[in-house]
C-alpha cells in the first residue's frame, strides 16, 4: 500500500487530498464494482436482473466478479451498455470519455464531504442547489423533500451503517482527483453525510482530461 497526496490546491475549488492510495485500478473493475452497486439499489437492481436473465447469465457475474476472466470482464462491459450507455456515450455515460485512469484509494471525511453529487436535477433539488452531500444531509433532517420523492431510503441507509453494514465502494470521476463527482453511489454518498462521515471511505477514482465534458 502507498501514501500519497493530490497536488497543491490551484485555485479551482477546495483542495481534495486522496489520503491513502491503495493501489492502481481499471475499467473492468469499476464496471464491476458499479454493478455491483446496482444491484442492491431499489431503483435500477430489477432492471439489471431482467437484463442479466435476457443475456443468460447468473448474479454471481455480479456478486463474485472474476477480473482475471476476459469473457466474463466483456459480458460485464455488455451489461453496463444495455442498461446504462457504457461505451455508446448515451444515458448517464453521455460525453464520458473512453480512456480514464482509475484508483483504488480512502478518502477522509473532509475530503468525501467536498465530492459533489451528479449534475442531476433530482440531487440538485436535494441539495439545494449545491450538489454538496452535507447540504443534502442537512435538507433530509429538515424533512424536506425534493420532488417529494421520500427520503426513508437514505435514512435506512444510515441506520444500516451506525449498525455495523459496510457498503461498496464509491465510484467518484474528475478531471483531477481535487475535484471529483460521483459516477455511482448516491445513495450510500448520502447516507454517509447523514451520519456525520465518521470514517474513512473507500472509493474508485478516475480521471482523464476529457472528463470535464461529463464531471461539470
């Protein structure tokens, strides 16, 4: 495992250290670690298991990924297209570039405070504005409601963390690593800002100098 920190702060927002790095990543891995996300998510987990039925394949693509298997790293890529726009820049992969660097890296609780939220209009509502996970947080516990959508998912996502649940990692991209949005894990984003970011995060990485086009 090495250390290491971004570079100094360049006048383009508040400066966002990677505490731990934790090793060199890759796009099969992120493609694996985002459906892994969501699988469990209440919203998009149908959809992928109806897909994931219609290709013919098990959950267990899913839920115990191979990365060393190129057959099962190529279905995985396949499933993120169809249900995504991975790699057809459509959906939410829109203006996402084709070659990104990603990391395996923690990062600490000012730090995952500063991510911001996709620019989206239901987290912009959310947050009031700011696409800030503190915002949000703060908004929930005021009992607003964005779009009145409830927000018991993010409360019981909260709940499952004070209990002892870990989740998986989030997925954050910038064209930088000191400023960064998150790609997947809204939710889980959320729910941690909720309970005051107590601990380190674990997170992927990517960046790539096109990614301006997508991380606005």
């Amino acid at each position: 495992m090495t250390c290491g920190q971004a570079a100094a702060s360049n006048g383009f927002g508040p400066m966002l250290t990677v505490v731990q790095v934790l090793g060199v990543s890759s796009d099969d891995e992120m493609v694996a670690c985002f459906l892994s996300g969501e699988l469990s998510s209440q919203r998009f987990g149908q959809t992928l298991r109806s897909h994931l039925a219609a290709a013919g394949q098990a959950e267990q693509l899913l839920t115990h990924p191979d990365l060393s298997d190129t057959g099962a790293n190529l279905a995985r890529r396949a499933l993120l297209a169809a249900t995504r726009g991975y790699g057809e820049s459509r959906d939410l992969f829109e203006n996402f570039p084709n070659h990104v660097t990603w990391t395996r890296a923690r990062l600490s609780a000012d730090e995952a405070a500063e991510v911001r939220y996709l620019d989206y209009s239901y987290w912009v509502e959310l947050s009031g504005g700011s696409r800030r996970p503190t915002d949000a947080a703060a908004r929930i516990k005021a009992g607003i409601r964005a779009f009145d959508v409830p927000n018991e998912p993010f409360v019981d996502a909260a709940h499952a963390f004070i209990r002892g649940e870990r989740f998986p990692p989030l997925i954050l991209v910038g064209e930088r690593q000191d400023n960064l949005v998150c790609l997947e894990g809204h939710l889980r984003l959320t729910a941690y800002a909720l309970v005051g970011f107590p601990t380190d995060i674990e997170c992927l990485i990517g960046t790539a100098a096109a990614m301006g086009r997508w991380a606005r």
